[in-house]
C-alpha cells in the first residue's frame, strides 16, 4: 500500500486530500510547513508519494525540492508532486526545475479525479525504481 505523504501549510487542504486519498485506499501522513516535511523524507526508509505545496512561509515547497534533490537517496526513494494556487504563471527556477527533474504540477482548486491520477502515477513510479 502505497504511503503519501501531504506537505501543506493550510490545515483545510491537507485534511481534504487526507479524505480524498485515505478513501482511496492510501496512508497518509501530513506535515504543515516544509521543514517538518523534509523531515519526515529523511527519517522514513519507505517509498513516499509527496503532494508538496509550493506557496508556503519561511521554507517553501522549492527550498523542500532542492534538499531532496541534493540528497539521492531520498530524490530516488519519493515521488513529488508540487502543488499550487499560483496563476499560470510559475517562477522560472521551479518550472525549469520541475521540466528537468519530471515532476508533475496540482494547481488548486484541485480536481479529485487529477489528484487521485497523478498520485496512482506516481506510485507506480515508486514500484519501478524501488
């Protein structure tokens, strides 16, 4: 069973896609700001689907991308998906960042059907490199 692991600093968001995912058959766990995300990266040895809010304070979801990314280990043992309410428009960094490493993009409002997708994706891209 594949875990998810839901990195949002809004409580509203994370306790909708908890519902969504958990009704779905997945285990979830949340952190509400990126430290205490990466965090929970580090300390697992499991193979982690991550739904990563970019917009949050302090350390944002890009700051979390860069800490998995200099870390191997942890780039090959999760699977991130960022996620957004930004505009069409993403800062040039995290788009060129997101192209180069294949990561897919949530905007918000989130649309059930493309959650639940684009995290089943990603766990299948767990069970390949696992």
């Amino acid at each position: 069973m594949t875990q998810v692991l839901v990195i949002d600093d809004d409580v509203q968001t994370r306790t909708y896609l908890r519902f969504l995912l958990e009704d779905e058959g997945y285990r979830v766990a949340e952190a509400g700001d990126g430290h205490a995300g990466l965090r929970i990266m580090r300390e697992t040895t499991d193979h982690l689907v991550v739904l990563l809010d970019y917009l949050m304070p302090e350390f944002n979801g890009f700051d979390v991308l860069q800490a998995v990314h200099a870390d191997p280990g942890m780039f090959q043992r999760h699977s991130v998906i960022i996620m957004t309410s930004y505009g069409r428009i993403m800062p040039f960094e995290l788009a060129r960042y997101m192209t180069a490493a294949d990561i897919p993009l949530l905007r918000k409002p989130f649309d059930c059907d493309q959650v639940l997708e684009e995290v089943a994706e990603a766990s299948q891209r767990l069970v390949l490199f696992s």
